[in-house]
C-alpha cells in the first residue's frame, strides 16, 4: 500500500506536522495516533494489518495508512521511499513491538526469541535509520519502551532483553541527536489496559491499569513542546503500583 492523500485532505493539512506512527491499530500506538489527530497532525500509520489500517486512517482526518512489516528490511525501505515524497517527518512514534509467549529460559526456542528481537529491537532500528533523513531541527522521536526495559519479568526473556536493548539505542540516539536538535523520548508505560493482557492474564484488573488514552496524552504533549524544552523519559505506572 502506498501513501495517497485525497486533495482536499492534502490541501487542509499543508502545513500541519507529519508524524508516523507504527503499530497503529490498537493499544497505546492507536491512542497516540488519535490524541495527535485531535492536536492537527498528519499522520501516516503503520502496521501489518493493512485492511484495519485502512478502517482506521478513514476515520482520523488527515490520516494514510501504510502497511509495513518492520522487520523486513525491503518492507521498511518502502515505507522510507514513500515517505521521502513527502520531504520530511517531524514526529516518529516507534510504537510496534510483540511480547511472545510466557516461557522459561530452559525452554525458550530460538525462532520464538529471534521474532521477539527483531520486531521491538530490530525493527525499531529499521524505522528509525529509514526515517531520520527526513527529520530536521525541532522534529522527535518517541521510542515505546515499557517498564520492562528496566525491570525483568519471569518468563518473558526476549521481550526483556529487546526492551532494555532498545533503552540502549534510544539512550545513544538520543545522544547522537542533540546537535542535530532532534528530541528523543523514552516512554516507559506500565500496565496499561491493552489487548496483551488476555494472552497473558485473562482476569486482569483492567481498571486498575493505565488507560491508554492516558499515554496517548501525554506522549502528544511531550511531542508539542517548544523546541526549548525536552521530556527524555516517560514513565507512566498505576497508581496503585504493582497489580
């Protein structure tokens, strides 16, 4: 799928912001893409599921829809050439990640791990070297990271270590951006009432758990700062604590 914007879409949104957002159709990545929408944004959404994609970008003004897996390098390098018509990116959401099934160490099978690495680290990488071209002074990043990039869960090794991996590069890149005025966050969300939950623990206490529409606001506030001011991180957690 290409990016095509209808000309009364392209004519009202000539001068907002453009921003990406992967991982799209559900969860946090949808709240964000929604409070953005709200703010004036143009965004360009990506995932997998191209036919949702579509419902979605439908419904939110301004808004194309791009289906993109990011772990395919050719498939990424498509994304970054659609893009490039556009000329710039002031925004870049790197939300898509998986967390693969509960399972031990001892018994972790290496395709599992590999699927894991290479949608939340690799992937991210990919996105994030395909668009950075297009950024320029002002523009930011935002890395979805979770709590786990700083807090290991049993079972669950390779979401694990992709996430504290990913704190790594978001850290760096975050180094390596500040001539270029380039603003890169770490969101660090907690239990947040998402569709994950009914994979790993039906019965979930959803309310007690982060709205995602509560990340969404709060990532779109940190990525309308002046270019004065700079979140680095975003940690966001229930209130109760621990659930």
């Amino acid at each position: 799928m290409g990016l095509t914007f209808p000309c009364y879409s392209f004519r009202m949104a000539a001068r907002a912001k453009i921003a990406v957002v992967t991982g799209a159709t559900r969860g946090i990545g949808l709240a964000i893409a929604e409070q953005l929408s709200q703010r004036g944004f143009r965004l360009i959404l990506v995932g997998r599921d191209e036919r949702l994609l579509a419902k979605i970008a439908a419904r939110l003004p301004n808004s194309t829809a791009h289906a993109c897996d990011i772990r395919n390098p050719e498939s990424v390098a498509r994304l970054g050439a659609a893009l490039r018509k556009l000329r710039r990116v002031d925004v870049l959401i790197n939300n898509a990640g998986i967390a693969g099934p509960l399972q031990p160490i001892a018994t972790l099978d290496f395709a599992t791990w590999c699927e894991v690495v290479e949608t939340n680290l690799h992937g991210t990488f990919l996105v994030t070297t395909a668009i950075l071209p297009l950024m320029k002074k002002g523009a930011v990043i935002v890395n979805n990271l979770s709590v786990a990039a700083r807090t290991s869960f049993p079972d669950m090794a390779a979401y694990n270590a992709s996430k504290r991996g990913l704190l790594g590069f978001t850290d760096t890149l975050r180094e390596e951006m500040r001539e270029r005025k380039i603003r890169v966050v770490a969101l660090l969300p907690g239990a947040t009432d998402t569709a994950i939950w009914k994979q790993f623990w039906p019965n979930a206490p959803r309310r007690s758990m982060v709205a995602p529409d509560t990340v969404g606001r709060l990532v779109a506030e940190a990525v309308t700062l002046p270019l004065n001011a700079n979140v680095e991180e975003i940690v966001i957690t229930p209130s109760a604590g621990k659930l």
